[in-house]
C-alpha cells in the first residue's frame, strides 16, 4: 500500500490540531476582558455629565451638613418676599415714606402732600404734618429726594459742618443738622445713602429739640429695604 495517503492524512490531522489548539489560546485569552475586576464595575468608558446633571450639581447643597445656611432673604418693605433684600428695591411714594419714618405712618392723618421748594435741594414727593410740642405748633416734613449728597452738600452750604452730627451705621449711616438760631428753629434728620430726609421746624430751639425727641421715628438703616427673614 502507498505510504504517500497515509503521510498527507496525517499533515492533515497535524494542521487541524495546531488550529484547534491556536484558537483555545485566543478564547482564553480575552475571556477574562469581559469579567469585573476585583472590587470594581466592567470595563466601560465613563459618560460625561449632562446639561441637567450639571445643573443638578450646582443647585445641590453643600456638602458640608455645618455650613451656614444664606439669610439675606426676607421681607421687603412693600410685604413682598425676596430672596435677597437687595432685590426690593428702596422705598418709594406716601407708602415708601411711611415705612422708611413710622412716624409719618402713626401721624398721616395730620399730615398732607407739599410742594416741593424751589429754594431747596430737589424732591420727589414730599409730605408736612402739623403737630405741636411745649405748647408751640411745629412742622414736620418728610421728603423722598433725588440725591442725598446734594441735600447734604446743601446743608453744609447753609449751616457749616459745625452744626451736622454723624450717626455712624450701616449704609454709611445718617447725620443731623441743627439751626437754633435762625427762625423758625430747625433740626433735619437724613440717610447717608439713601434718599429720605426729615425736617423739624418750630419757633423755638427748644420746641424744635422736644419735637425731634417724642415725635420724629426714623428706621435703622439696616432695615430700610426690608426686614431680613
């Protein structure tokens, strides 16, 4: 019999294994790519955050549980809520005026619209109330003005520095101006920074004083926006 058959049948066999064997090798070896290593997820690339999710980060509250939480919201003077007393806005008209002096709100029924004076720093709106103190009448006005640097470089034109006292505060706080000796006697009250001022007129240097004491209520400046929640 040929030995040549028997030769050829065995090369085949031999190159069927070597291909069988070769291709176990190659299975084993990515078989393990697919498994989660120890400890972890599958192989995977990671996807990057979304639009949302990023806003969903940036709206999330702080990690630390002790941070102290924002309180610079609350209620602005108009009775709206605000998330910040910034957002208010300052007060404004009769009503503005009313809550910037609580005492033009407690005495509005003693009190009408003037017209503003020619002769004087500009105003927007203005209001005078007739009271009367140690037995003399007195004038107190109310004014929402355009400029309290002008009312103030105003003042100092016609009294002098030497009859202005600083309150120091927030805000840049407010001042006084006394005039005993002109008639009538006078005494203005005004807001650093913001644009309100009130005024005492009477006949006396002291009626002016009693009047400025135990009628005139102005608001801290801290709360002249609105009142913090």
């Amino acid at each position: 019999m040929d030995a040549r058959p028997r030769v050829r049948d065995a090369l085949v066999l031999a190159v069927l294994a070597a291909v069988i064997i070769g291709g176990l090798v190659h299975y084993g070896r990515h078989l393990g790519e697919d498994e989660p290593r120890a400890g972890g997820h599958p192989s995977m690339a990671t996807p990057s955050p979304t639009g949302g999710d990023t806003a969903e980060l940036d709206s999330a509250p702080p990690t630390d549980p002790g941070a102290p939480a924002s309180t610079t919201g609350g209620t602005c003077w108009d009775g709206r809520e605000a998330s910040s007393l910034r957002l208010c806005g300052l007060p404004a008209g009769a009503r503005g005026l009313a809550w910037v002096f609580p005492s033009f709100a407690r005495d509005r029924e003693q009190c009408h619209k003037a017209r503003p004076n020619a002769d004087s720093y500009p105003v927007i709106e203005s209001y005078e109330c007739f009271q009367r103190a140690l037995g003399q009448p007195v004038t107190v006005t109310y004014d929402q003005v355009k400029d309290p640097g002008q009312v103030e470089r105003w003042l100092l034109a016609r009294l002098g520095p030497n009859h202005r006292t600083e309150l120091p505060g927030a805000h840049g706080g407010r001042c006084i101006f006394k005039d005993g000796a002109s008639r009538p006697a006078r005494i203005t009250g005004m807001y650093e920074r913001f644009p309100y001022v009130v005024s005492v007129y009477a006949d006396s240097a002291q009626a002016a004083v009693r009047a400025w004491e135990r009628i005139v209520k102005q608001r801290p400046t801290t709360t002249v926006r609105g009142i913090r929640a």
